[in-house]
C-alpha cells in the first residue's frame, strides 16, 4: 500500500514516515509550501524546515517532493483569517487549513500520486468506522483542531503517532538518529510560522485605534484596533493608575463604537458565560439525541466541559453549559465529545451571559 506523508519538517511526522516505511508501506514523503512570505532578513521561512524533510527522508531512504498550495492557502483559509478579525471576531486558522490544506488539497494531490491513503503527525486516532479519537497524550492531543473533517477524509488518513506521548516520539527519533529529534515544536499560525502577531496583521489590515472603556464607560486607556485583542486578555493592554490597582482584563468589545470593554479582575462576571451560540456546524458523527450531555472544548487544551447541545437547525445550535465558562470566544471553535470520540462541533458566533 502506497500511504503519502505530509512532512512539516518536525518530529512528529518524521517518526510518522519512519514507522510506515518499518512497517513495509511504500511511503512518499510530501512537504507543503503554502506561504511564500520571506522573514526580515530576507530567508524563506520554510526553507529551514524543507531542509529538515530532506535530510530525514534520504536519511529513512524514501522520496520526497514539495508541492505549493500558497494560492489555495490564501483563497481558502487567510481570506477568511482576514475577514474574522475585520469583524472583530478571533478565528482559529489552524482548523480551516486542515479542512482546507491537508485534508482536501493535500489529499487530492496524494490520490494522483498513486497513494490509497495519507498520514500525517497529528496526535489523533480513528477506527474502522472513521471515527476521530482522542490521542493518548493529554498535552498534545489535537482532535480539536480536526473536528471539520468528515468520515471520507479520515478514513483515507493514518495517524502514525496518535497512540504515543511525545516523550515516545522524541525517543523514537532520538534511537533512529533523526536531526529532528529535538527541535521545537512549532507554535506559529498554521503554515504562516511564528511572529510577532500585531506587525503582521497590520500589513494585512488597517489599524482602527479607539477608546478602551470600562463596562460603566469610563475611559481609561487606548487601544490599537479590536482585531488584536482577545476576550480575557490581560498581557498589553498598558493601562497603569486606575481603578483598585487589580489588572484589566478584556472583557467585550463595542464594534458600532470600536471601543474595547475592560475591567479590573479576572474573575469579573462579564468574563463568564452560561453558554453559546455555534453555527458553520460540522460533524463527523453527529449528536444522536438532542438535550444528551456532552463534553465540549471553546478552546484547545481546555479540560472536557460538560455542556447540553440543543440543535436548533442545520447549521446552528445552543450550548448551555454545567459551569460558566470564562471567555467563550465569538470566531473561536466549540468542539463536541462523546468521552473520547470527537463528534464535531461549530464556530462560536455568541456568547450566552
């Protein structure tokens, strides 16, 4: 069998090809270019990482190629980054360039090199049934940002390392001898890499400073336009001498006014909800019964929150959460569990208070 891994030119999916090929697959190792930005000092910034691919895989002793997808990138996933934070919402891009990249473009250039299936180095498993399953280690498992794949696209895919710990993959590369055995793992936005976030989205879209209010509208600082800040952020906001002398935290924003709501303690009320609006639903096994009681996750490496999902058509629900829940995120994912089964799950357009 023929299986085409997506190669990032990280450990993770280097041990991925190196188990298939042990294992006696004829495995191709694939690298994807989506961004063709170069940093400030002139360097491709995936030329380092393209390097990595190549020396693992002449190193495991199978072919590779790279393969642009930068145009389905940008009309696929960065248009609507852009769009979100234009209208004040935070979205995860992580997610769509899934659906969008490595589930669907990468997908379809695997099958036209012959492959019966793709692998990739996400912690995550599935079953015969293409069901999406929980990785076993707590600290990376990522069906979070899988949750818009449908039962075709999973079960055309293979997921080498979704039953180890981290610590097991590294040891793996470690005994193997790969150069990639001890890099970092990446913590950039998906393809895009690490940066610093404001100067980058400022190229993109025009800043919009305004007030920074209190929820009683007093005003007591400035800020450098919505679209860089985030519901429960504390870290930036430069506001010294007011108040009670507790931080602020943000707490809404005011679109019609571009003012951004902040108030003193991170436990304020206006940070919590009681639920949430979610639309753009995706499932892969969808909720049986309307009213049944769920895990779900608003963001990753959020512990399982017991919620109610009432469906409320096609391509909307509520949730109400057992506990409030503290900044519930509008352009955020809300992902569905059924214990280790993920179900699927929406973006969240509202939170419930």
């Amino acid at each position: 069998m023929r299986i085409v891994v997506g190669m990032s030119g990280g450990v993770d999916s280097a041990v991925s090809a190196l188990l298939l090929k042990k294992a006696g697959y004829d495995v191709l190792g694939v690298f994807m270019k989506n961004w063709e930005e170069k940093d400030e000092d002139g360097v491709c910034t995936s030329e380092g990482d393209w390097k990595d691919v190549q020396h693992v895989c002449e190193l495991i002793d199978i072919p590779y190629y790279s393969v642009n997808f930068a145009r389905e990138y940008w009309d696929r996933v960065f248009t609507l980054f852009l769009s979100e934070y234009k209208a004040g919402r935070t979205p995860n891009p992580d997610v769509l360039c899934n659906r969008e990249i490595k589930f669907k473009a990468f997908l379809d250039f695997a099958m036209q090199l012959g492959a019966e299936k793709i692998a990739t180095g996400h912690f995550v498993r599935t079953d015969d049934q293409g069901r999406l399953i929980k990785g076993v280690d707590p600290n990376k498992e990522q069906s979070y940002f899988l949750y818009m794949l449908h039962q075709a696209q999973l079960k055309k895919a293979v997921f080498p390392v979704g039953g180890m710990t981290k610590a097991e993959v590294r040891q793996i590369a470690l005994d193997a001898g790969l150069p990639v055995a001890k890099k970092k793992d990446s913590t950039g936005i998906c393809f895009i890499g690490e940066r610093q976030f404001k100067p980058f989205l400022k190229q993109y879209l025009p800043a919009q400073p305004g007030d920074m209010v209190t929820p009683e509208g007093e005003i007591v600082g400035r800020h450098d336009g919505l679209m860089y800040y985030t519901l429960g952020q504390r870290r930036g906001l430069g506001i010294g001498g007011h108040g009670d002398g507790r931080s602020y935290f943000v707490v809404d924003k005011d679109l019609q006014n571009n003012r951004l709501i902040v108030a003193q303690g991170e436990d304020h009320p206006l940070l919590y909800s009681r639920g949430a609006v979610i639309e753009q639903l995706t499932w892969i096994d969808a909720p049986a019964e309307t009213q049944k009681h769920y895990g779900v996750k608003t963001r990753y490496r959020q512990p399982d929150q017991g919620a109610v999902i009432e469906k409320m058509g096609d391509n909307e629900a509520i949730v109400t959460f057992d506990e409030r829940q503290r900044a519930v995120t509008p352009g955020q994912s809300l992902v569905v569990y059924d214990r280790d089964i993920c179900l699927g799950g929406g973006i969240i357009r509202e939170a419930i208070r």
